[in-house]
C-alpha cells in the first residue's frame, strides 16, 4: 500500500513539474520575478521567501519552468516532511504515506507547488517545522530543537500568516505534560526564530511596517455587513479547492483532533478565519496551513480507524485527485480543443479576460516594446502584473502608475525623477471607463491620444483587447503625479484645465 502511494505522489509532483515548464507566466508570478531580480528581506505585500526561492535557480536561465522550478521542490519536500511527521508520531509508514497522499491531492496545493507564489515556501516550511516539532518535543535533541526554529522562521519568512503557527507551538508547549520544554529546548527553537526571522523585522521597521500592515490591515480595506452567508460560501469554495473528501475529513479532526501538536497548530487559524468570514471576506488560502497540519493528522487517524473506514476514505479522497491529474494534464496540453468542446457541448464563452489572457502576454509585449522604441517612449501600466510580465516577455522596463497598495515595490525600479518625454500607456479596459487614470494623464501630459484597440487571439478563442494610450510631453512631474504622489506645477496646471476629455 504505501509504494503504491508514494507512486501516486511522485506522479502528482512530475504533474506540476510539466504544467511548470509548459504554461506561460502569470501576471502574479511575473512580479514576483521581479522581486527576485530586487532581492530584499521584505517586500509590500509579502516576505522574503517567494523571492528568494525564484533568485535561488535564475543562474540558470529565464524561463517560466525554471521560475517556478523551486516552488515543485518545495512541494516534493513538504510530501517528505509531513511523512516524516505523520510516521514519527504513529511510528508506523503507512501514517506518512497517508498524510503525504492528502496533501498531493489537494487540487490548491498543486496549485502552490506549481506556480510562483508565497504559498508554496510557505507550506514546505510549516511542514518541515511540523516534522522538526514532533522530533523535539518527542526526543529532545538539540538539532532537532534547532530545526524547529529554522523551519518555523522560514513560515514567517513566507507569509505573514505563518505567525498562526508560532502561536500553536507556544500554547502547545504550555500544556501540561510538556511544559519542562521551556527550561531548554523551546528557549534554543526560538531564539533560532528571533535570529532568522530579524533581518525582515528591521526592514520593515526602516520602510513603515508596509508588509505587516498591508497583510493584516490594507489587503481588504472594504467592510462587510455581518453574514452566514459568506461563511457558507468560504466553506463551498474550500472544499471545492481543498478536494470535498479531504476538507470534510479534516473538519471532523478539527472537532475530535488525534494529536494535541498538530490540534494547536491547526485549528486556531481555522477558528479565526471562520470567525472572520462573518463580517469580512476572507480567502481561501488563509488556512492552507490548518492543511498541513490537519493532512498529518489524517495519516495519525487513518492507521486508528477500522478496515471499513479506510476503504470509505480512500474512496472518498483519492478519486477526486484520479480525476484531476489527467484533467491538468489534458487542459495543460490540449487546452483550446477542449475549450472548443466545452463551448460547441454546452454554448459556454469565454469573456475578455477569460484563462487564455496569459497566452497573449507575449503578444501584447512584443507590440508595445516595437512600438515604443519606434517612439522613443516609455510603457507604462497601471498594473504590477501587466507591467513585470510585459518586462518578463519582452524586457520592457516595467513603469507602474497609478494608485495600488501591492503595485508600490515596483516604484523603485523606475523611479519618480526619471524624465522621459513621451510614454505609451497599455491597459485592458477603455481609457473612458477610467475617470481617475484619464485625469491624472491629463494633468501630467501636454497631450494625451487614442492608441488604438489591439485585440490578440491565442488559437482562435475570444480575443483579449488591449487599450493603447499615447501620453505626449511629460512635465517635469510626470510620474509622481500619474502615481497620486504630487500635484502638477501651476505652468502645466493651466494646460490641464484646457484639456480634453480622452474617450469622451
């Protein structure tokens, strides 16, 4: 049984290694490419990790697999870890297998560990810390203690949210039974942490706190009434992204946990969030680390649990994931057949920005450097993920306006005092259905002209439309005043009063 499972996940991980190499980059991903090419120990809207974990193979070459190449390793890592956790607990292998398989099969989790994101540090390092967690607090080896410490401050190192985890391990430690641990071990496991972790504290000191406030104060600025409704709609999503057989089977160890470790580092996240989803909206990603954690357990249950109920889980999990390995394969693959079988079957269109807008990246960006070269312009967007993708395809120096919390990291690439005359603006919405954009062109431009619609088709699908603006004698505050940061002089002040309305 347990090869068979370990061939499973192996054939999981080599999945997400061909989606990997095969797809093109997201805008997301994208800016998180160049946060690599900008190292530092703290970003806007993140840590360190999802950077580093991209510089660690750029020697290497430019493409979208070896960008995303670290975050496949990470999940073949955390597959190993959470094995190793599951088996030291039980003592048996067929616990690891079992955790192992959850977490394959986890369609999100294929999700973090094939593609550019914070996610896919951020599990491998919760899971290596669970491993290290159960080591120590079992056998109480120094190493084992330091470990502890390393991987814990590799979890804040990825997502803010990794604090969940620190806090599980402390209120663990202070049950009864296990309290002597802070006479040695949980003092060297932290204070492992407080050395690793400080160098992201002190960046974040000297620029505002900008990736602790934007995580919990400015990701979701909006306010929401209090609501059922969006709890029930969190839960749907979840268990549509965590596999409906896994989630269901990780709620009821959240109600009856198997192992008071993984139980407080679990489930308070859990508690939060839900509680959270009442009066704001919530993602569904903000208790990927309740999945390890509950995905170790699994295996701790599933070696407890009768004949009966083994052949019901398996059933109940693992098909979902049958189904969803060659579903990822074929649409990686053959995606516009199907596509056109799914419209031709059911009638169903794609809209603008429908799935296949990352194939016309490349098309878009390669217009636009032509373009503005031929023009002796700049590009501008006023999209971080548009801007650092377009400089991913065509090496166009990516300047973001506008006015956008995340999109800020991006302002130190091209700064404020840079001068140039001309610059061409691309977007995919119409310049008339942006009052504020088309304002602050004005008032920065001595004039300001239709570029054109370019639509881009990727197979024959629906075509994704880009909106070229044309932004002629830029004054002398340009682009601080196209990112909301100062007003224009008076001379250039006059000129905007008598400007035209673009698109009206």
């Amino acid at each position: 049984m347990t090869a068979v499972v370990w061939v499973v996940v192996a054939l999981v991980i080599a999945v997400r290694c061909v989606v990997a190499f095969t797809l093109p980059l997201t805008g997301d991903e994208a800016y998180y490419w160049e946060w690599s090419r900008h190292l530092a120990w703290g970003y806007v809207d993140h840590p360190p990790a999802v950077a580093a974990t991209i510089a660690a193979f750029s020697a290497f070459g430019q493409t979208p697999g070896l960008v995303r190449l670290g975050f496949v390793l990470c999940g073949l890592i955390a597959s190993i870890a959470i094995a190793g956790c599951a088996t030291t607990i039980t003592n048996d292998r067929r616990a690891g297998a079992v955790a192992a398989l959850a977490l394959a099969l986890t369609p999100l989790a294929s999700l973090a560990f094939g593609s550019a994101s914070p996610d896919g540090p951020y599990l491998m390092f919760w899971a290596l810390a669970l491993w290290a967690a159960v080591r120590a607090f079992k056998f109480d080896g120094t190493f084992d203690w330091a470990a502890l410490g390393a991987a814990t401050a590799g979890v804040l190192l990825s997502r803010v949210l990794g604090f969940a985890l620190l806090f599980g391990l402390c209120a663990y430690a202070c049950t009864p039974g296990v309290r002597h641990v802070w006479r040695r071990g949980m003092p060297i496991a932290l204070a492992v942490t407080a050395v690793l972790f400080a160098p992201c504290v002190v960046w974040n000191a000297t620029h505002g706190w900008v990736t602790f406030l934007f995580g919990v104060v400015y990701r979701h600025e909006e306010t929401h009434a209090f609501s059922v409704v969006r709890v029930v709609q969190l839960l749907a999503a979840q268990a549509a992204a965590y596999s409906p057989g896994i989630f269901v089977a990780v709620l009821l160890l959240a109600i009856r946990p198997r192992n008071a470790l993984l139980a407080w580092t679990a489930i308070p996240q859990l508690a939060v969030v839900t509680v959270l989803a009442f009066v704001e909206r919530v993602e569904i990603h903000w208790i990927f680390g309740t999945l390890v954690s509950l995905s170790a357990m699994l295996g701790v249950a599933y070696v407890q649990i009768s004949h009966r109920l083994k052949i019901v889980w398996s059933t109940i999990c693992v098909v979902p994931g049958a189904i969803l390995v060659p579903a990822i394969l074929a649409v990686t693959f053959a995606p516009v057949p199907i596509y056109k079988i799914v419209n031709r079957e059911t009638g169903a269109q794609l809209r603008n920005g429908g799935p296949f807008e990352i194939m016309t990246y490349a098309m878009v960006a390669r217009d636009a450097k032509a373009l503005a070269a031929e023009h002796d312009a700049v590009v501008m967007t006023d999209g971080y993920g548009l801007s650092s993708v377009m400089d991913f395809d065509a090496g166009i120096t990516p300047v973001v306006i506008g006015y956008n919390w995340q999109g800020r990291e991006s302002r130190h690439w091209y700064a404020d005092s840079e001068r140039p005359a001309r610059a061409l603006f691309v977007d995919k919405e119409p310049l008339a259905t942006r009052p504020d954009i088309a304002r602050h062109l004005h008032r920065a431009c001595s004039s300001v002209t239709d570029g054109g619609i370019h639509p881009y088709s990727f197979g024959g699908t629906t075509p994704r439309a880009y909106y070229f603006t044309w932004c002629e004698g830029l004054g002398p505050d340009g682009i601080a005043i196209l990112r909301w940061e100062r007003e224009p002089s008076a001379p250039h002040a006059s000129a905007v009063a008598a400007a035209p309305h673009v698109g009206a």
